[in-house]
C-alpha cells in the first residue's frame, strides 16, 4: 500500500514543491522554450506517423465488424470520430509522448543527479525544482495538448483515406462531427493537459532520486516512462469516469 502511495504521491509533492519554487525564483523561460522544443519538435514524427498508422489499423477493424452487422463501414464514421476525439486521440498521443519525452526526462535528470550536477545547482544558489522541473513542466503541458491535436488530426486523416482507398467508401463520413459537442473537447484538452503535466513530473521524480551510476541511469528511464504512462491511463480514465457522471 505505501508503495502505491509513493507511486502516485511523489508526483504530487515533486508538483506543489515545483510551484513553491517558481513562485519564489521565477521560471526560467529561455529553457522552458528550449524544452518545449525538446519535448514537441522531437516528439511531433512519433505521435503523427504513429497516430497515422493507428487510425489506419482501427478502421481496418472497424471495416471488419462493420461488414458483419451493419454492412457498411461509413455507417460507422461518425461514432469513430467522436471516439477519437474524446478517447483514444488524447490517450494513444500521451502514451507515445510518454514513451519519448518522458524517457528523455528521466535519462536526463538521473545522468545529472549520478554526475552530482544537481548537487552542484544547489550550491550555486540554483533550485532544481525552478530552474530543472518548471521548464519541462511548462513543456509538457503546453506541448502535449498540441501534439494531441496533431495526433488526432493525423490518425482521422489516415482513416479517411483507408476508407476511401481501400474500402470504397466515403472518407468524409470520418470526419464527420455530427456527435460531438463541447463536452468531448473539454474532456479531451483535460486528458491532453493532464497527461501533459503528469509526465514531466514523473520523470522528474525518478530521474532526481537517481544514485549511483550508469546502472541507475538506466533504471531511472524505465521508471519514468512506467509511470508517466501508467499516469496518463489513470488520467485518461479518471477523466472519462467523471465526464460519464457529469452527462448522466
């Protein structure tokens, strides 16, 4: 039980110190651009090709159980893009954010804390909490909601055109907003920026408890992209659950 506490309760502290800090020093905003930089200009190919081919795969599903039950798989669009929107756009995007950012992150501050360079930060006055985590704080949550956006656009775009090409039918019923309305795209700028905010923190907190050497390194990296992309589930479906209840 307590280490499921420390699992989702670290974050929590790593994110009210992070605030204490940049409170009290300022944010630096020449490396919180740097970060963003970092985390969407080099995460941008991997969440579009990747969303991309996701879009592609689920209609190819969707074509499948369509021909079964309804016959058509345009009959389906509508219903797909809302999915999308709500669901699975800001989700799947997360966790391939995750999977690259996060890993950046975590490898980063763990190769700073075995080298002592944070040691060094704090007794050059500096805080790691303002000067290390804000920036890639600012990033992600900035960052991820554009690179869902992204994401999202790709994957309906490739499921248009699967449709069109290799189904023969109308790629526009996939685009088609019909069942969308304000609460989906609040649910899913919730997702985005949560996932946003929860993975710079998670990689924070393994990559700055990093001791040892390159053994540690390498650990850190895992634990940080394993919880920030069990984060972003538990976000996803926090979000979800209370979105249901809301509507209800």
């Amino acid at each position: 039980m307590s280490g499921v506490l420390s699992f989702f309760g670290a974050p929590v502290v790593m994110l009210v110190r992070t605030v204490r800090a940049s409170t009290r020093d300022g944010v630096p905003w020449r490396e919180s651009l740097a970060q963003l930089h970092e985390l969407g200009g080099r995460s941008v190919w991997l969440v579009m090709s990747g969303m991309a081919f996701f879009g592609a795969v689920l209609v190819t599903i969707a074509n499948s159980q369509a021909r079964r039950f309804v016959g058509n798989v345009a009959v389906l669009g509508p219903a797909y893009f809302e999915l999308l929107i709500r669901e699975l756009g800001p989700a799947v995007s997360a966790l391939l954010t995750a999977s690259r950012a996060g890993a950046a992150h975590a490898a980063e501050l763990s190769t700073m804390s075995v080298n002592e360079q944070v040691e060094a930060l704090e007794m050059s006055a500096g805080d790691p909490y303002a000067d290390l985590v804000a920036p890639r704080v600012f990033a992600g949550v900035l960052g991820v909601p554009l690179l869902c956006t992204l994401g999202t656009i790709a994957a309906t775009l490739s499921a248009a055109a699967v449709a069109q090409f290799a189904f023969g039918v109308d790629g526009r019923a996939f685009m088609d907003p019909r069942y969308v309305d304000g609460w989906d795209l609040l649910a899913a700028f919730l997702k985005a920026a949560g996932c946003g905010l929860y993975i710079p923190l998670a990689a924070a907190v393994a990559g700055l408890k990093a001791r040892g050497g390159a053994e540690a390194v390498g650990e850190a990296t895992t634990d940080g992209v394993v919880a920030a992309s069990l984060g972003c589930l538990l976000i996803d479906l926090t979000v979800s659950l209370a979105f249901q209840l809301l509507r209800l």
